[in-house]
C-alpha cells in the first residue's frame, strides 16, 4: 500500500475525534479529506487539519487524494460508502458492523476481492492488551482445554448519552449489532470461529426517550430488539452462552469468562483496550491477576486501521473485512434464529487473527523509542 498512507474520514460523529486522535501526527499517515452530510461540521474539523480538505463525501470517495477511505456513518450507510470506494480503487476501513445486512457485507468483500483493495472493520479494542492477554494465556494452557464461555453485555440504552441514538434502535442497530462485535471478536481470537447458533430475543418497549443534548426529552421509536441472547458452538466444540441488552441497569457478570478443565479465566471488557485479566486456577483458594504479556500497549481507536496498512502477504490484516463479515454472520444468524426457532449453521467461517507481542504505544504510533 505503499510509504504514505492518505486517510480520507467519511462521517464527523462522536467516535471521529477518537481516531483523529490516533492518526493525527502519526508518522507514515495523512488526513487528507474529510466529509460529513454536514457541511458545518466538515469545515470545522479540516480547519483544526492541516493538508486536510474539507469535500462532500462524493468528492472524498473519488478524490485522488485518498488511498483509504475511513468509514465513520451509521450502519446502515456502511455498504454504501465502501463499495463507492472500492470501486474507485480505495482501501476501505469501516466502523463495525461491517454493514447493517449480512448480503450487503458479502458484496463489500466480493467487490473488494476482484478490484484488489483492502478492507478492515472494527472492533480493534480486541488487539490490545486485555483480550491479548487472556488469549496468550488460552493458548499457554493456563485454564487447560477450554470447556465453555460466557459473555454479557447489559446496559440501560445508548440514549441516555448519546444526543442523536435513533440509529441505536432502528436497523442495523440493537445491544447485538451495535455491541456484540467487540465480544465476538473477542471470542473468535480466544475460542476461534462459529459453526452455528441458537438464539431468543425480546423488546422491553417501543420508543425510548432521549436523554441528553438538544432533543432530551424526545421519545424515538424501537423496531429492533432490545434484548439478545443466545448460544453459540465453536468449531473447536466450546459453547459460548451470549447476553447482549439495552434492558438492564447493571451486572456484576464478568464480561467474558472463559472456563476450561484446569481453571476460569476472566476477561475484561471487550470495548476497551486494556483491562485486568484474571485466573483463578483449578484448587486455588481465589483470582489472581495476570501480567500483561500481549497487545498493543495503551491502544486506541484506529490501531486496527494502522495494523491494516502495515500488513502484507506475511501477515493479513487482524481487524480483517473476513473477520467481520464472521461476526457479523454470526449476529444475524442468531436474529434469525430467535425469528424462527431453530438451530441456524453458519455458511462463513475466518481464520484466527495473527496474536498481537506485547508492543509499545512508541513502537505502534511510529515514534522512535
């Protein structure tokens, strides 16, 4: 992909200042462009830029300009982007999911494959030093042969927060897709990849009210479910029990516990890059905590993107477009399954990712150190 790597950002969100913040004076990466369908916040963000232009993002997606495109819209405007910018030969790296259809996802990687050009999702949380810790310590034997796992994510709703969280409720979005990425990337690095799912899911209530910024108080409508749940068989034959919901108000669940024959291993939160993992071994009397011993040190949104532009044939991408469209495979298919009623198998499987070494936040910014 060559030396210089010329970083166009579709979308000015919430989450676009946290990846300015990784790409911004990184060595080796350029933020040429930026668009937004606001054209205010556009010009705001190219001002504070240098070398960057403020373009519609039709002009971005063609600009010359540009070598990868960032995709930060909302789901459901994800397979869109991406195949305008694969089609005018762009690398593309997205905001998960990979796109709010599971067809759509298979068209980004299919157009990508015969026009040559890369594609990356997120989660990248998972390659640092949390869940590469616990992964290292899976495959060092600390907890024996793995047995089952349990991941929970419980949560009021993204609208006590967010100022504009319609998109949270509506296609595309709900606790699975909005959330479940991060713990099933996760598992796919601990446990590898899914050969089927069984899945229920309910929805508490049909509008929420938003809690915050200019239309607190403003009720918006559900059309997804608000609460998932499911089980989900490895190939290995590890079972993975799966609680994603936007209906709780808290948990003292660990987010993922992985149990094997000789011990448990706690892992920390999958939305975040760091994190205690801990071990409690087979005829110890409690936890203790591990040493970080892998992931990228003091990571932050856009390593996943970094490690993309620095991968080659000796190794793929680790927050890889194949990856995602796993996950995401396995996400829908529990929809469809709590839909129907029934066992689905998946049709896609994803190499494990390459572990990440222990690596310095110098080392992975590109500083000398």
């Amino acid at each position: 992909m060559g030396d210089a790597h010329r970083v166009g950002i579709v979308g000015l969100g919430v989450i676009s200042r946290a990846y300015l913040d990784t790409l911004v004076g990184r060595p080796g990466v350029r933020v040429t462009a930026v668009a937004d369908l606001d054209a205010s916040r556009s010009a705001t963000a190219a001002a504070e830029l240098p070398g960057a232009r403020a373009l519609t993002v039709e002009e971005l997606l063609s600009s010359p300009d540009v070598d990868t495109v960032l995709n930060l819209t909302t789901p459901a405007a994800h397979a869109e982007i991406a195949l305008v910018a694969i089609r005018h030969g762009k690398n593309v790296y997205g905001e998960k999911p990979l796109a709010a259809g599971l067809e759509d996802a298979r068209a980004v990687l299919e157009a990508a494959a015969k026009a040559g050009t890369g594609v990356g999702c997120a989660p990248d949380t998972v390659l640092g030093t949390g869940v590469q810790t616990a992964r290292a310590a899976v495959e060092a034997g600390s907890i024996g042969r793995p047995q089952f796992a349990t991941a929970v994510m419980v949560t009021p709703g993204h609208e006590r927060w967010h100022p504009h969280p319609d998109f949270y409720y509506t296609d595309g979005g709900g606790p699975l897709l909005d959330m479940g990425p991060y713990y099933l990337s996760s598992l796919v690095h601990l446990l590898g990849p899914v050969r089927a799912v069984t899945g229920a899911a309910g929805r508490l209530r049909d509008e929420r009210v938003i809690g915050s910024g200019p239309r607190a108080g403003e009720r918006i409508p559900v059309e997804v479910d608000s609460h998932v749940t499911g089980v989900l068989e490895h190939v290995n034959g590890t079972l993975t029990t799966l609680t994603t919901s936007f209906d709780g108000v808290a948990t003292t669940a660990a987010p993922i516990e992985v149990h094997g024959e000789s011990g448990t291993l706690s892992v920390p939160d999958p939305n975040h890059f760091d994190g205690e993992v801990r071990l409690h071994a087979l005829g110890d009397a409690g936890w203790r905590a591990l040493a970080t011993s892998a992931g990228y040190a003091e990571g932050a949104r856009g390593v996943g993107l970094l490690d993309l532009l620095t991968a080659d044939e000796r190794r793929a991408p680790r927050a890889s477009g194949e990856l995602a469209l796993h996950v995401l495979e396995a996400m829908t298919a529990l929809l469809r399954s709590a839909a129907e009623g029934r066992r689905i198998e998946l049709t896609t499987t994803a190499e494990v990712p390459a572990p990440v070494p222990l690596t310095a936040a110098a080392r992975w910014h590109g500083l000398p150190g």
